[in-house]
C-alpha cells in the first residue's frame, strides 16, 4: 500500500455561542481547522485534523497547509502508510515543531493502519479499559448569576463535571465565581477552574487564598507556559491538583514538568501534542512517575476527538471525573458524525474500524474556506 496524495480543507465553523475565554485569548466566534484526507492505492482513506489556535498553539490554519505542502506532504507521498513509526520519525526529523500539522499526519496513518486491519485504533493498542466515559464540559467567563444558569443547564443533561473558564476579570471577582459556584453546588459535580495562562503568581496565589473552603477539583494552567516555577509555588500552595496545558506540548515538556514537580495532572490534547503517538508517550511517562493525564481538547471537531478518545479509552492513569469529549456541541455544526457517539454526559467508544469517524462530503465543502491538493 502507498500513499498516493493529501487532500487539505481549512474549514471555519461558528461557535453555537460566543466563547469568552482568558485575557490572554478573548471571545472566540468561530472555530478553525485544518482537515486532512490522506488517499492510498488501495482505495483506503486516513483521516486527520490539526487545530492550531494562535496563540493558544504557534501555528495557524495557514502555516498547517504550508507546512504540509512544502514538507510533511513531500515525505509522505509514496509511502507505506501502514509503518506508521517509521514515518513519524522520519517526519520528526524533517520538520521543527508544527505538532498540530504532523498530529494531523499521525491521525491519519493511525486511521489508514486501523482500517487496513479491520479494527479500532485503540485495539492497536491493546483495547479499551473505559467503553465510555463521563464528559466535561465547559463554560464561559461570566458572573455568579450566569455560571450557576449556565452549569444548571449543563446538570440538567447529566453532566457532573464543569471547567470554569478564569483569568478575564479581576481575582475578587473570580474568587467569588468559585466560592458562590461550590456553595451552590457543594459536592453535586465536579469543578475545574482553568485561567489558560491569564493570571501571573501572585494572583493565582491570592485566588487560592480567597477559596478557602470552596475548593475547585483542579485548577489548570493559571500561569504563563514557560512559568514553571510559578506552577511549582502553586502547586505547593493549593488544595487541590493543579494540571499543566499550554505548558505541555511534548515529552520534553513532560519530562521538565515532572523533574521541577510543577504539577500533578497533564491536560492532554491530541492535536496539541502532536498526535496519537506522541499522546500516549506523554500519558505513560505520566503514569511512570504517578501523574494523572486529563483528556482535554482544543476547540476541536470529531476526527481530533474521535482521535482522543481512541486514546483516552486505553489510559489507567485518567483523572476520575469528566473528560472533554463535548467539543462539537459547542459548534454550530460539524463535519463529521462523531456525535452520534455521545449520550447525554457521556461518550461512547466507537466500533467502528480506524478512528472509527465519518466526514460528511456537503458539510466539508459548505464550510471550507482554503484547499490544498498535494500529489
């Protein structure tokens, strides 16, 4: 089997609602993506997603369809599709970075390997400990008012665990987002405060100060990524897990976290991280040292979930709350069928072979903004 040429569509998908995030990313309307259909001449089809988010991730929908055109389509282009290691290190050692673009590659060598055996992705690995697994979903900066209306809502369709997203407004006025939502809710669902780097040390400390007694189950990334040290002081104070984000994009990263004890939890994202390979390293050198990983997600649509789900089924050390697997219902719309897998709060392991996800031809073409054929 050789691979015979890449197709690539930048796709752009309003959000069901505006998302207002960090200071440091704003108030999101749209959601980008970069689709990749990775075509064989045995008539099989991989499929892959990137989704670069700037500056949240340092590429772009355009540096993604650059980076495959000018490097990661030329090394694949005649390849076995099915050496699937081979050609990751080879792409490794060709392109600097760019781990959302060679994580599209990944997913879909992965997609092609799974369907040319006639199996699931995760029976790659050795199959699934969790058939399903409870969702996270998340809400946007607001006041008390609009969090407790908004996670009622997110209740009422089962949910347990909500991430409220921080590091917008003022420490009081996050303070007291945390302290009325806990007092609300006490212990009915679980609570994860992520600021995505919007906060410095000292900040993020007052916070901790200011929640006594109404303690969130995880505070995520409140510091820039490169604030190590910052998480480790953080670290030490809280009273609960803290977990790395935009701070863990390889295993290097990993690797540091761990050596300076910064965290207790790494907020895995597929794209982010480069792919399904790279994930699962990040996840078992995780495990090694007794972290526990948070299977997160990048504003994604379903090839990149269904990518991290065929992931996180197969994890022991997964944090024991929601996961977010609830990306596409933030969307106005998706491209591909991986709803059909979610219940409710709940997400399903598809059977299905490869990862196990469908695209839909119309949607791809109403939403696509850029193409790129490489041959």
């Amino acid at each position: 089997m050789k691979i015979t040429r890449l197709e690539l569509f930048h796709i752009a998908i309003p959000f069901a609602k505006p998302y207002r995030l960090s200071k440091a990313y704003g108030t999101l309307h749209d959601a980008h993506a970069v689709i990749l259909k990775m075509h064989t001449d045995d008539g099989l089809v991989g499929l892959g997603e990137a989704d670069p988010l700037n500056p949240f991730t340092e590429e772009t929908p355009g540096t993604v369809m650059a980076v495959m055109r000018e490097a990661i389509g030329p090394c694949l282009l005649g390849q076995d599709p099915t050496r699937v290691g081979a050609l990751l290190s080879v792409l490794d050692g060709t392109v600097l970075g760019n781990p959302t673009a060679k994580g599209a590659a990944d997913m879909a060598l992965h997609d092609i390997l799974g369907k040319g055996k006639g199996v699931p992705v995760h029976v790659l690995f050795g199959g699934t400990l969790h058939a399903e697994l409870p969702i996270l979903w998340g809400i946007g900066s607001g006041g008390p008012a609009e969090d407790a209306a908004a996670i009622e809502e997110l209740m009422a369709l089962g949910c347990r665990t909500v991430m409220i997203k921080m590091g917008a407004l003022p420490i009081a006025d996050e303070i007291a987002r945390m302290t009325a939502a806990r007092r609300r809710f006490e212990d009915r669902l679980h609570l994860v405060v992520d600021a995505n780097q919007g906060w410095e040390t000292p900040q993020a400390l007052a916070f901790i100060d200011g929640i006594k007694g109404h303690t969130p189950d995880l505070i995520e990334q409140p510091v820039h990524h490169w604030d190590h040290e910052g998480l480790r002081r953080i670290r030490q104070r809280a009273p609960c897990p803290v977990s790395a984000d935009e701070s863990l994009v390889g295993v290097h990263d990993a690797a540091a976290l761990i050596r300076g004890d910064a965290v207790d939890v790494f907020s895995m994202k597929v794209s982010k991280n480069g792919g399904i390979a790279k994930c699962r390293q990040i996840a078992q050198t995780a495990d090694t040292f007794g972290l526990k990983c948070l299977m997160n997600s990048m504003l994604e649509f379903g090839i990149t979930q269904a990518a991290s789900l065929q992931v996180g089924c197969t994890l022991g050390n997964l944090l024991p709350i929601g996961h977010a697997y609830g990306s596409v219902a933030r969307m106005a719309d998706d491209v591909t069928d991986f709803g059909r897998n979610v219940s409710g709060a709940t997400v399903h392991v598809p059977a299905g072979d490869g990862l196990g996800v469908a695209l839909d031809e119309e949607k791809l073409k109403k939403y696509n903004m850029d193409y790129l054929e490489i041959r």
